[in-house]
C-alpha cells in the first residue's frame, strides 16, 4: 500500500508501507572517500577528537559512535561546554558512519543525535518506522547529520523521506560502497523495479 500523510499531522500515526517480503542482495561496503593528504581527511583530523569514524573499526556499539561522533552538542541542540572537548578537540566526527543495521539499532543511534537543526529525531524516526521491513540503514555525519537507506522500494522511502525535510535527497542505483562524493538520482527518474538501491539523505 502507498503511505499516506497529510502534513503535518501524519506524524502522529504512521501509517507503514508494504515490504517486498523478500531478502536483499549485500548492501555496499564503507570506502572512506578520503585519504590522509586529501582536504577531507586533514580537515576532519583538525576539527573534531576522532577525525574520520568508521564504527566498523571500533569495539563500541553503533550506538556509541554515534553519541562520540555528536558528542560536542547536547540532545536538544544546545551548546557546548569544555566537558564536549578530549584533548583540546571537540568530541565529534565531522567525517562518521556506522555499519548497515537493522531498524531498532537505528532508531537508537538517531536518538544520540536528537534535534541538529533541521533534522528531528522524532519526525525522521516516524519515517524509519515506516520504511519496508527489509531496509537496512546507515547513521552518519557528514559536518551535519546524514543517513543512507538500502532498499528495493526507492520511490516510497525517498517519499517518506521527504517528510523528514533533509537538505540533500538523491539515489544511487549502482553504487557499490558508501558514502557517496556525487549527487545521484532525483525521485521522480525512478521506479521500484525490484532492483536495490543506496539512497542518501543530509540534512544542514
């Protein structure tokens, strides 16, 4: 069934759209885009505690790598303080991604972030809790938050997604790692044709 809303009141009682009911080929592998030297690399190193964080790398949860990579604000998108600094740098990643997970990881890790400007913890998770079964999910930073969708059903979750309000919404149907350094394909050039495809979603 399509998803059905009427803004902004939809909010309160999601309405979940059909899964394929089917299994979803591997989704794309994490490839940092970057490497030390490049401007992406050295700036993140200087502006942030961890640098580039790949939650893949560390024995912390998704979770807790996502709170380290936003750990220089609060929930509520209030200020900092010099308990948010490690070593003179502020606790964060300008340049961080988890791992693919399933919807209940996800949602926690979009707890940690919470309100950072445009993007609303409660209003994107009213969208995850919508999205078909069989997506899976990336949580990550990229200087603002972002998030990245594997799905066979792209024309419904970039739907849901625009409900969010992200800055930057684009799909990838070939790609094969995230994140991406492109701008992909805009909804309306594409079609659930059963293929997989990795959706970026950025929020400023």
């Amino acid at each position: 069934m399509d998803y059905q809303y009427d803004y902004p009141n939809h909010l309160d009682e999601p309405t979940p759209i059909a899964s394929s009911g089917r299994e979803l080929p591997d989704p794309p592998a994490y490839d940092f885009p970057y490497e030390p030297g490049d401007a992406g690399y050295d700036n993140a190193v200087l502006s942030g505690h961890y640098g580039p964080m790949y939650a893949g790398e560390y024995a912390w949860s998704n979770v807790r790598c996502t709170a380290e990579a936003y750990g220089e604000t609060d929930r509520d998108g209030s200020g900092t303080g010099w308990d948010h600094v490690v070593n003179g740098k502020p606790r964060r990643s300008l340049k961080f991604h988890t791992e693919w997970m399933a919807l209940e990881e996800t949602v926690a890790c979009v707890r940690e972030i919470g309100d950072y400007n445009r993007f609303t913890d409660d209003r994107v998770i009213d969208v995850l809790e919508s999205c078909p079964d069989n997506t899976r999910f990336v949580v990550g930073r990229e200087s603002s938050p972002t998030m990245y969708f594997w799905t066979d059903r792209p024309i419904d979750v970039m739907d849901l997604l625009t409900i969010a309000l992200p800055d930057e919404l684009d799909a990838h149907p070939d790609a094969d790692s995230y994140p991406t350094l492109f701008m992909g394909e805009r909804l309306r050039d594409l079609e659930n044709n059963g293929e997989a495809v990795l959706i970026r979603a950025w929020w400023d």
